[in-house]
C-alpha cells in the first residue's frame, strides 16, 4: 500500500502493552490473557478478517509495559 494513498486510523492504550510472548498469537482465534469466562478471543481476530477483506490491513506497534498501538490502513478507493 505505499504507493497508494491511504487512509490510517490508530488506537493506543497506555495499559502496559502486550506480553512480548504473546505478540504472534494476537489474531489468533480464541487467544486471549484474560481469565475463563470473560472475553472469547475473537474480537482482533475478527477485526483482522473484516480489515483484509475491505482490502487493508491491520498492524501494531507493541511496547510492553508501556502500551499498544494498533493502525488500521484503508486504501482510498473513490469518494462518498
């Protein structure tokens, strides 16, 4: 997407981050940190797949103890 123009729309939280260990399982289905019964571990996973199939892409810039970034990259494709 670097030659196209692009819309960027980040979320960050100052929440400690993610445990680096846990980084490659972030879009993993049912992956998730928090104790059985609350959450599914579906909501990135999720997010990723409605993110790939309008044609962008999701990231993240990970800073453990500090907090997450995630971007959401959309290709601009026409106007309203």
């Amino acid at each position: 997407m670097a030659t196209e123009k692009t819309v960027k729309i980040r979320f960050s939280d100052d929440c400690g981050g993610v445990a680096s260990e846990n980084e490659a399982r972030l879009f993993e289905p049912f992956f998730t940190t928090k104790p059985h019964g609350v959450g599914t571990g579906l909501g990135l996973c999720v997010a990723e797949r409605i993110t790939e199939e309008m044609g962008a892409c999701i990231r993240f810039d990970n800073q453990p103890g500090h907090g997450i970034t995630f971007t959401l990259e959309f290709p601009v494709v026409g106007r309203c």
